[in-house]
C-alpha cells in the first residue's frame, strides 16, 4: 500500500511539474527571496538623516556621530558640512531630516546640565513630522545620552557633593565602574526562550506573512487544478462518493511541494529560526491550508467563483494576518484563516495546537458539506 501511494505520489507529481502555471507559482518564491535579500544588502532605511557638524574638530560631536553611522540601524545617514546646506537638503526632499550640531557639544552638555534641567543641545530641522522622525529622535538621544549623562555625574560630585579636588581620571574609573555591559534588556519567547529569536533586516520582516499567503493561494490553486481536471472527466472512474479523499489528496500533492518551497525559502531568506519548531508549524500549516482551501471549493462549486475568490482571500489575508501589521480588531475573522495560525506558531506552541483543532473542524465541515452536495 505505502509503494502504491509514493507511486501515486510520484505520477501526481510528474503530471504537475508538466504544467507550466505550477512551475511559474512556484518560480515566484526564488524571484522574491533574491530580491528581497538584495535589498537588504543595499544601504537603506525608513529615513534619511543629513549629519551636520559645523566644527569638525569637535571630538565629542565625532564620537557621537561615529556611533550613529557605525550601528547598524533603519536609518540612512548623509553628511553635509554647514547649516545652510543641510537645510537646503531638507527643503529639497533630499533628506526627511538634518541634525545639526553645536559648534563645542562637550560646553553645551555642561551648560544644560548646571541648570539641572534638559535642554537642546542638536538642532533638528524636519518638514513635517512623522512617526519615522519621532523613532529617529529616540536614537538620536540615545546617542547622546552616554555624554550627558557622563557631564551630569561630574557637575553632581563637583558642585553637590564638594568633591572639586577630585582629578579627571579618578572621575571617569569611578563612572565606569558602575556602567551597565551590553542591553538592559534580553528579548526571549515565553515557550522557547532565546533560541527562536529572529535577528534580520526590517526589509525581511514580512517576508514570512507573504510565503504564508502564498501557500494559500498555492492551496487554492490545486483546487482549482482538481476542479479543471473533474470537468475534463479526469476523475469519472472514481464514484463520486470518494471524489472528497481524491481531491484531498491531488491539492496536497501540490501543498507538499510548496511548503517544502517555503521552509527552504525561509531558511534562504535569514528568518528561519528553529528546524523542529519550522518543520512542525509548515507541516499543520499546509494541512490546516489542505482543509481550507477545499472547503471554500465545496463552497463557491465552480472554478470561476473560486479564481475571483483568490484574490478577495488575498486581500485578506494581508490586511487581517500578521504579514505587515498585527491588528488588534477582528479576531473573530482571524480565527478563520490558517495563515493567522501559522505566523502566531512560531513563537507561541498555543497556536501549533489551535492550528491543529481548526484543521480538526474545517475538515469535519468539508465532509459534512460534501454529503450534503451529494446527499441524493
């Protein structure tokens, strides 16, 4: 019986890799993690900050720029040597935002921090706001921070405390001695811990939300696949009371191919995270697609109404998973589509069981409505 099914498997799969629309869907991953891990090569980011330092002989004013431009980050920076220049760059659209130095950053730290309250020290200069430009004035202040913090605790033990006899040197190993190595904060998942956290190029983040929409689509191709082949009498020699099993078994022939695209896809891109955690959630994922896709067959009937629902799933799909933003509204509709699952899974074993329990129920309706389709 197990070689009569690899046979089977193996025809069903020759049959598909004749068609020349299979081989173009599935072309389309290559094309868009290529692209993708081009992209990310390239020097990009969500804003594009002009750096302005009217005395370049100011050490602090390089130091502090020298670690903005050496971290890797989401924004693009670009350099300009005076004020006027930057705020022509700004007006023109060749940078959202330039950030001009004082012409002594070290004197001006000190001046705010005698006056024991915060004051500018970088002059920013925007066109508009945005929520982009409020992220990069965090990073710029987190830039800063290190120095100011620095002139605070000297103006603190010199002038509060009277310790002005104090020398420099003793100062500095007295501050770094208490400084913090490395982030405050440690990014884990509750069920996994630290191995499953994912370390890629923004440009890569949704690129998991888009296999995943791909794979139901996929899905709903080999229906409309089965569908074609059903009218064509491909199918007349089995009665149509086993016809469900049949078709079950043609669209995970193809669905099998296509997840095996997208954990290989995955792992190309630089999201993979953990082969048992992958493996696992591709696998529930394709069946809970399997079910999916044959249900909304038995319920639209037609090819025609199934080709003209792809693209309304597609839309979706999109906008109500986790692909690009994770809306907190809708849950109730989420909960109907397997790509939901499958993003959540990742991180959250809760999901593998509910991806589990929804292929469970969707199952049980396709054969419920398959009976009731043949009921005479």
């Amino acid at each position: 019986m197990i070689r009569r099914l690899l046979t089977r498997y193996f025809l069903l799969n020759k049959r598909l890799f004749k068609k020349y629309s299979f081989l173009l869907i599935l072309c389309i991953v290559p094309l868009l993690v290529g692209g993708i891990r081009l992209l990310s090569k390239e020097e990009s980011g969500i804003a594009r900050v002009v750096l302005c330092l009217p005395n370049p002989e100011d050490a602090l004013a390089s130091q502090v720029v020298e670690k903005l431009v050496n971290e890797e980050g989401i924004l693009r920076y670009l350099f300009c040597e005076s004020e006027e220049e930057a705020r022509r760059m700004v007006i023109e659209n060749e940078a959202d935002t330039a950030w001009i130095f004082t012409e002594d950053l070290a004197d001006r730290l000190r001046t705010v921090a005698s006056r024991k309250r915060i004051g500018p020290v970088v002059k920013v200069v925007e066109r508009k706001e945005s929520v982009s430009l409020i992220f990069s004035r965090e990073i710029l202040g987190g830039a800063l921070y290190p120095a100011f913090s620095y002139v605070v605790y000297e103006e603190f033990v010199r002038n509060d405390l009277g310790l002005s006899e104090v020398t420099e040197e003793e100062l500095r190993q007295a501050y770094e001695r208490t400084l913090v190595e490395g982030s405050l904060f440690e990014m884990a998942y509750l069920d996994d811990g630290q191995d499953t956290e994912e370390d890629f190029h923004y440009l890569q983040a949704p690129l998991r939300g888009i296999l995943s929409v791909w794979l139901v689509l996929c899905g709903l191709a080999a229906c409309l696949y089965y569908m074609q082949d059903e009218e064509q009498g491909v199918f007349s020699k089995i009665p149509v009371t086993r016809r469900l099993p049949a078709a079950f078994g043609v669209c995970a022939v193809f669905l099998s191919d296509a997840a095996l695209v997208v954990l290989l896809a995955c792992k190309l891109a630089g999201v993979f995270t953990v082969w048992h955690r992958e493996v696992i959630s591709c696998v529930l994922f394709a069946c809970a697609t399997l079910a999916f896709c044959n249900l909304i067959r038995l319920l639209v009937r037609t090819p025609e109404r199934l080709g003209s629902s792809m693209l309304i799933l597609t839309a979706g799909m999109l906008v109500l998973c986790p692909v690009f933003l994770n809306l907190r509204s809708f849950r109730a509709v989420k909960y109907l589509l397997p790509s939901y699952y499958y993003l959540l899974s990742i991180h959250n074993v809760r999901y593998l069981y509910g991806m589990a329990i929804y292929t469970t129920v969707v199952s049980a309706l396709c054969m419920l409505l398959f009976r009731w389709h043949n009921r005479n």
